[in-house]
C-alpha cells in the first residue's frame, strides 16, 4: 500500500476472476435489509447516482469508519466483473481534461450522456492519511445503476464489524494487527484502452 512504485492510477480492489467487491456505506434501515436479503431493499433510490468504491481504506475515510451520521452500516458488495468493466468503459471522467476531452462543452455533453462516471481520489493509509496514488470511484446512474442493482450484484455482506475491529486496533497503537485484518487488494488486470480514456 505504501509502495513508492505504485502507479498513479490503478485500480486495486478484492477480486476473483468472475467477480470484484466494492464498498459503500448506508444507513442501517438500507444497510441492514440489503446485507439480509443480498440486494437492496425498495427503499433504495435507483433514481439518484450510486457511488461503488473498490478500496476499503478509502471507504473508512468516507464514512469515518462506519461512525459518519447515514453511514453507519459498511457493506462490501461483490458484483459480477463484467458489469463492472462495462462501467468503466461506458464511464466520462467527472472533471474536464482538455487533453482528453477537446473543449469543456464536449465533455459536459460526454458527461451527460455516460452511465457512470469516474473520479480519482487520493488512497488512504491506516491512519486515513492520504498517499500519492490514487483509488477509483466509480458513480454509477441510470442503466448502470439499474444493472447494479438488478444485474450484477452476486453477494452483499455487512462489514461493519470488520470496520470497528481494525479502527479499534488502529487507536490503541496496533497497526500491524490491523493491517492483518484489512481484505486483500491486488491490481485488477484492465486493458490500458479502458484507463486512458479515465486517468486525469
């Protein structure tokens, strides 16, 4: 994680080869059912963008390891491989690059018309400091988050607990015992096509 060698962008995340896990956190009254019942209760807005994130450290400095008002419930959400590459090349980075998008009218047009979206945020240690390379976020509206929530979601799992089990360690001085803890994230093997569109 902290490897000086680690490229800029690259998106490492917990994955087999038919499937990848992502996290977001929820309220328990969504969290709770979705983690019950492996798919999001109606509740769930599919109207409004759905933001899936591959690395777990980034989600605890979202969410304050699970303490954040409205994000109390970690979820760690394995979806099928393909819906998530499909995402990606469907995806419109969410800030204007003039090298890759021309004028900045093109790429709100671009912008407008993508299913998903994607933004790089600086990765985080145990300590939620930021490092110099960056973790993906991939914002999903529309199809994709209906394929989302409909299509690709294999398995939902309530991490909350694995989330104050580390965060604990953390605060009393333990950072080796959690770091032993936290779910392994290699480099997921992406043809460089779909990331270059995709690195700011």
């Amino acid at each position: 994680m902290n490897d000086l060698h680690e490229p800029r962008f690259r998106v490492r995340a917990r994955h087999t080869e038919s499937t990848i896990t992502v996290y977001q956190a929820y309220r328990p009254e969504i969290g709770g059912p979705a983690a019950r019942l492996g798919r999001f209760p109606s509740s769930w807005k599919r109207e409004r963008m759905t933001w899936i994130k591959p690395s777990f450290l980034w989600m605890m400095y979202r969410c304050g390891w699970g303490t954040k008002e409205g994000q109390e419930t970690v979820l760690a959400i394995e979806i099928d491989r393909e819906g998530f590459l499909w995402a990606l090349r469907n995806a419109c980075l969410s800030h204007h690059v003039p090298a890759l998008h021309g004028d900045q009218a093109a790429w709100k047009r671009q912008l407008r018309q993508a299913p998903a979206r994607v933004q790089w945020d600086p990765e985080r240690d145990l300590h939620l400091n930021p490092l110099p390379h960056r973790s993906l976020q991939l914002g999903l509206a529309g199809e994709a988050a209906a394929r989302y929530a409909d299509e690709w979601i294999v398995g939902i799992e309530d991490v909350t607990p694995l989330a104050r089990e580390i965060h604990g360690l953390v605060r009393t001085g333990q950072p080796e015992a959690a770091a032993g803890l936290l779910p392994e994230e290699r480099p997921l093997g992406l043809d460089d096509e779909v990331l270059a569109r995709l690195r700011a």
